[in-house]
C-alpha cells in the first residue's frame, strides 16, 4: 500500500517553486491566447509586444497555421524541427522539465520506490538529467525503465549507460497505443513510480488505459484542460493532429485504476490565468 500522504506532502515544495517561477517570469498566460486568437484571424504578430518566454511558443504556432494551411504537417522538416527545438529548449519547457525531476526525487525521498518508468523519453534530455540528479543522491540502487514509440530509444539507452554506469537502465520501443510489451513488464518491481511526458495529445485518453496498470504512482505531464473550453491555442495545436484534454475527463478514466487524483499545479495555474493544469498526479 503507498502512502498517499508522503506522496502528496513530497509535491508541495515543487509546487510551491514551481508556482514562484510562474508568476515571476510568466506572471499571465492570457497574452499568449492573445497571440493565437490573432493568428487565427490571420493578423500579424508584433513579437517585441510579447516576453521573450512566450515568443518560441508563438513561433511554433505561427508555423502551424502557415504549415497546416498549405504543404501540410511533417516533424521531419529542417524549419518545424528548428522552431520545436527552440521551444524545447526554452525557459518554460525547461522549467517543466526541472520541475518534474524536483518532483520524482522529492517522492523518492519519502516513498521506497524500485523502479523508476520514463513514457515518451524522447532524446533523452530530461532522462540524462534525472539519472545525473538521482546519482547525487544516491538512488543509484533503483532500476530506470525508459520508453519510446521509435527505434532510437536504443540509442538513447546506449548513450545513458555510458554516461551513467552506476545506474541500471533499461530501454524499450513502446508504442503507447498498445499494452506495455511483456519484457518491459518483467523489469518492473513494486513500487512503481512512472511518469508520462506530453504523448497523451496525440493518443488520446486510452493511453491512460495502457499505461496506469504499470504504475503505483504516475505522473502525467500534459496539458489537461481545467474548464472545458477550447481556445484559439487548442485550435491551432488541432490542426496538426493533437487532442483537446479535459482534466475531469482523464480523471474518470484514472479512477479506475487510483484512489488518489490530484492537479498539482491548480493553484498555479489559477494565479497566472491558465486554463489547464499541467502536472497531474494519481497514487494507488
């Protein structure tokens, strides 16, 4: 049985930083539904008129509205590529990231987890950046499943096991439309702490289905609608293919398999007029 109270006390300092960082550097989120609302009425975008935060996320959607509209959506793309990556590498995807590491250490701190799951790893960055933080403070004894819908995950494996001997590693093609493949299963021990990364906008709530019977907490790190109304910034993101999630429709869905469903950055979003939540936590 997990103890749903360490969990939950072990979010509160993230938390609580997080939301300094938000309403320091961010202070409103509605300025960037502003842009998007332009966008879409085809009216130029003046970027000096935006933080430099928020000028990345503009550009990506500017180049989903050109791209959708015309030659169509290919991640391949040198511009798209260039763009996302600044995205990914800008301060507000780098909190995240920050964020989530404070999180799953926090939680390591307080709760005897043996198996660490990483759905949507991606290129590693985030990855490398846990097993650094997990090696200076000494988790080095739990295991490290990681995950990705594509065949360069092994590479992503090779690269952390060199960088990381100390720590035991494991990778897997896991497209998460489909039931975890058996070998992945067979490396997990109990307790299981997991967390998901940004794939449920293009899988959809089933996802939830596929992935919450392997963990005893999970975390999910998705933008998850708080009011159930679509903005002009969802509707530019649907254009490629990403789903409209509402917080309270995930929640049903996780219920099945949690006692324990949590928002955690609610308050934060409220302070800085978000109309999602990104952090979502469930125990067990």
């Amino acid at each position: 049985m997990i103890d749903r109270e360490a969990v939950f006390a072990s979010i509160v300092k993230p938390m609580k930083r997080y939301q300094e960082h938000m309403l320091r550097d961010l202070k409103d989120w509605m300025p960037l539904e502003d842009a998007a609302r332009l966008l879409l009425e085809g009216k130029p975008i003046v970027y000096e008129e935006y933080i430099p935060d928020f000028r990345p996320l503009i550009k990506m959607m500017e180049l989903i509205v050109e791209k959708a509209g015309g030659p169509g959506w290919d991640w391949a793309d040198p511009e798209i590529r260039r763009v996302f990556k600044e995205v990914a590498e800008g301060n507000i995807y780098t909190l995240f990231s920050e964020v989530i590491i404070d999180m799953l250490i926090s939680i390591m701190k307080r709760v005897p987890v043996r198996t660490v799951v990483e759905v949507g790893t991606g290129p590693g960055t985030v990855t490398a950046n846990l097993c650094r933080t997990m090696v200076e403070n000494h988790f080095e004894q739990v295991p490290i499943v990681i995950s990705d819908r594509v065949p360069f995950i092994t590479q992503v494996g090779d690269t952390l096991r060199k960088s990381y001997p100390s720590l035991s590693i494991s990778d897997f093609i896991w497209n998460v439309r489909e039931s975890a493949p058996e070998e992945l299963k067979k490396q997990l021990t109990r307790p299981v702490l997991l967390f998901e990364r940004f794939c449920m906008p293009y899988t959809g709530y089933d996802a939830i289905d596929t992935i919450a019977p392997l963990g005893d907490i999970l975390i999910i790190v998705d933008d998850l609608s708080l009011t159930g109304k679509k903005y002009a910034y969802d509707q530019i993101y649907g254009k490629i293919g990403t789903q409209f999630l509402i917080f309270e429709d995930a929640k049903k869905r996780l219920e099945k398999y949690f006692s324990f469903i949590h928002a955690c950055d609610r308050e934060a979003a409220e302070a800085i007029h978000s109309p999602v939540t990104t952090f979502t936590l469930a125990v067990k």
